[in-house]
C-alpha cells in the first residue's frame, strides 16, 4: 500500500492519516480547537506538544479529498482557529471567500465536508456548510431536496399521506 504525503509549512507539526491512508503533515496550533485532534494530541508534562514521526492522528471518517478542503478552510481561517473568532452566526451571510470555497457538489463533497466538520469539532465550516445547504434547499419541494441531496425516499405513500396530513397543522 503506498501512502501519498503531504507537506504543509508550519510550525508545531503532526500527522493526520485519513481513511484513505493519505499522511498531512499539518500545523497542531490550528487543529487545538478541534476536540478529537486536541485529544489525541501528545503533551508533555509542561503542556509542551511531542510527536514522534512514527506516530500519526487517524481520521479514519474522513478521506483525503475531504481533508484536503477542511485543511484549506483552517489555513484560511489560521487566526480565527487560533484566537477562537470563528463563529458563523447563521443570519449573517458567508463571507465571498467562504461561499466561493463551498460551491461544491451538495450530493457527495458538500454533504460530506459537513458531516466531517461536525465529527472533527471545527464549528466555523461547519456552520457555513450547514448555511450553504440551508440556502440551496430553500424554496424546494421534499423530492427535489432528495433529488439534490442523493437521498432514497423509503416512506410509504400511507406514510407520505400521514406526514402531510399532520403538517397541515402547522400551516
């Protein structure tokens, strides 16, 4: 099995290994605020990071391509991760830059940047890509919603019925 490795100018390196057995070497100051990096994160008794080049973080959620959009989101972001600004506010709009980057397909690579946002903590991308699906979504029926999003409808039509029937309560 060969693994690709990439390389990133930074300063407190670690290694991330995705799904697909990609390596990144990726900047540990920006990826604290991420809990389940922080938590795999080795520290020394005076709170000091270590990491042996052996060792790497698994993300075995997330694959390569996915890594590589949600590494360009924190490089980006650097100084909000680390100085804990980024909060999206969900009434603002995105900034260009931010609605520029998730112009992606909502059916495989946006869907799936924000399940992996949500797993990997990182709130700012996963808010914007939560706002981003909201906007595309709007003012769609529920088939064409399935339709952009790649979902099976598994309801029965007794079930479509009954569903309808008790929405109509709240109209």
């Amino acid at each position: 099995m060969m693994l690709k490795i990439y390389k990133y100018k930074m300063c407190n390196l670690i290694t991330i290994k995705t799904s697909d057995d990609h390596l990144f070497i990726v900047d540990a100051i920006m990826y604290k605020k991420s809990r389940i990096i922080a938590d795999m994160l080795d520290l020394d008794e005076k709170g000091q990071l270590y990491m042996t080049e052996d060792r790497f973080i698994p993300l075995i959620n997330i694959n390569s391509k996915i890594f590589e959009l949600i590494n360009r989101y924190v490089i980006y972001h650097q100084n909000d991760m680390i100085q804990d600004k980024l909060s999206i506010n969900i009434d603002i709009n995105l900034s260009d830059w931010d609605n520029d980057f998730l112009c992606l397909d909502p059916k495989t690579t946006l869907s799936k940047l924000m399940i992996a946002a949500n797993y990997m903590e990182i709130d700012g991308l996963f808010k914007a890509c939560v706002k981003k699906i909201t906007y595309l979504i709007r003012d769609k029926n529920p088939e064409e919603i399935r339709l952009m999003l790649g979902i099976q409808n598994n309801l029965t039509l007794e079930q479509e019925l009954k569903i309808k029937t008790n929405m109509k309560i709240f109209l």
